[in-house]
C-alpha cells in the first residue's frame, strides 16, 4: 500500500463564468454542477492520514456554485486544510465574509493590470470589478489568507511589474506564479514558456513558486517516487475528484473521459494503489509538458528551491 500523502483537487463545478483562453475546459462535453449527496462523499473521504491540502477548483469557478454557502459551511471544523482558487468575479463581500476561516487560503488569479491584457486572458470578466473584489478581501478576511495567482501567458508579461505594483499597493503580500504553463492534454502548445525563464521571473519579482505549494514534505515527496512506478510526479502528488465524484486519472483529463472511480465507492488510498497500476494513457501523457517535468536534475533544482523558501519562511 502507498504510503505518501498528496493533494486533492475538488471540482465543485465545471461550469464557469470566465473564457479564458489558456483553459481548455470547452472540451468538457457535459458541465455539471456537483451535488449536495456528492460533496458530503467527498469530505468522508479526506482524512489526514491520505491527503494533505485539499484545493477546490477544477474546471469550473466554484464561487458561481448555487450551494456555495452550504459548501462553505461543511468545511468547517474538518480536519483538513482546505483552499480555494477563483477568478474573483463573484466574490462580493457576502462571499468573502462567509469563506473567512473556512478555507486557508483564496487563491484569485489575475492576469494583468491593463485593461486590454486583462480582457483578453481572463475573457468574459470585469476587471474593474476582479480589483474592487481583491480590495475587499485583502480588507475583510481575518481569518483567511488571500494570494493572488500571477497568470504565465506571454502577453502578461511586459506589465507585470505595474500589476505587482498595484497588488502590493493594495496589502497584497503572497505573489504565486507557477514555473510551467501547463499545456493541459496538448492544448496550449502555442503557448508555451520556457520553464526556466520563468523560474528568473519569480526570483526576480520574489514571487512565491506555485510547485512548492503541492510538496508536503521531503519524505512525502521522496515515498510518492519510491511508490509508484510512472515517474510522472504532478500525477501522483495529486487526485482530481471531478464535479460528477469521479476521481479522474489526471489533471489532465479535460474532457473527463478516464475515471478510475467514484467517490461513492472508493476511498483515496484505493484510488492511489489502483492507479498505480494503470498504464499510461497516450491521449493524455503525449502532448502533456509535464510528463517529464520533474527528472533528476529537474528535481535537484526543485528541491534546492524548496529547501531555500523553507528557510526564509522560518
């Protein structure tokens, strides 16, 4: 049996108000909203032996769920650590007060402070008011830690240093950015950026490394290797657990077509130990820029970084 903790990841919803560009999520043939039944399966499958930080996000953005209280309200007084990633939208000040305590951390991502970046990537949404709810938050949440999510699209870029300027501004003190933009099942090829720029970009900025963000610890991470055979480590830090309960393969799987189960039926650590011994799944692992993302060498930097954020930390 495994014996490694990891990430879940709870899609709430795979409906979304938003169309950005770099999410593929228009191949999800059937957006669903999760239900109520569903939910309560999943919290009875979280406990702290397994998982680590469970993140609801998904497809979808889980703040336009119409259960989003009820959900909210669930998470509390569970165990585990949970947090949330929105496109801020809709978080008005009701929202906001209510996750308050419920959640760790709201991670809302944001593109770029001039308007015409802004409509572009984060498409269908209000920017104005995505700042005027970054505000409330940062000013309303006690409890609660908020993070903004810097997006790592090419054109985001030259204005970066006038968007960070203004989240700072604001008392914004967690800058993320993820180190890869991830070409989720072959879809953002165009788009892709060289890792390692990115990596200069955060240390340049001091923005907080999104990757570290999913290593629970050295021993998690050096028993998740040692225990499964497909060295693909986003794969196996991580469970998805889809708007339907099913629990999905990989992130990867937009469209939702590789369930390994459901929450009704079967546990995370089943979940692990099955799908250690699934094959890989070419649709999804041929075109993916993380099936190889983290070799030795990659894994040496990675865990050099780790090492260095830890001590700043403490």
């Amino acid at each position: 049996m495994s014996s490694y903790r990891i990430a879940v990841n709870v899609e709430w919803t795979s409906k979304c108000n938003a169309l950005c560009p770099m999410c593929p999520r228009g191949l999800i043939e059937y957006p669903q909203l999760m239900k109520e039944e569903t939910w309560h399966q999943v919290l009875k499958r979280l406990s702290p032996q397994d998982v680590f930080r469970v993140v609801v996000a998904g497809y979808g953005e889980p703040t336009t769920h119409t259960r989003f209280f009820e959900f909210v309200d669930d998470m509390r007084g569970h165990p585990i650590r949970f947090d949330m990633v929105s496109n801020g939208h809709q978080l008005d000040a009701e929202r906001i007060r209510h996750l308050d305590g419920a959640i760790d951390l709201l991670l809302i991502s944001f593109s770029s402070i001039d308007p015409a970046v802004y409509n572009v990537v984060h498409a269908n949404l209000d920017q104005a008011r995505v700042m005027e709810n970054i505000r409330l938050a940062q000013k309303l949440f006690k409890h609660t830690q908020l993070a903004i999510s810097l997006t790592p699209m090419p054109e985001c870029l030259p204005s970066l240093p006038d968007t960070i300027a203004w989240l700072q501004s604001q008392g914004v003190k967690m800058l993320t950015m993820s180190p890869t933009l991830y070409n989720r099942g072959g879809s953002l090829q165009e788009h892709e950026l060289d890792t390692e720029k990115l990596r200069q970009i955060i240390e340049i900025y001091r923005l907080r490394s999104q990757e570290f963000d999913f290593v629970p610890s050295v021993r998690d991470v050096f028993q998740q290797w040692r225990s499964n055979s497909f060295k693909c480590i986003p794969r196996n830090i991580d469970v998805f657990i889809s708007a339907s309960g099913d629990y999905l393969y990989c992130y990867n799987d937009v469209k939702h077509e590789h369930p390994i189960g459901h929450v009704a039926n079967l546990g995370i650590r089943e979940v692990l130990d099955k799908r250690e011994g699934m094959a890989l799944i070419p649709a999804l692992c041929d075109d993916c820029n993380m099936r190889d993302r983290y070799g030795a060498k990659e894994l040496v930097k990675a865990g050099i970084s780790y090492a260095r954020a830890k001590l700043k930390a403490s």
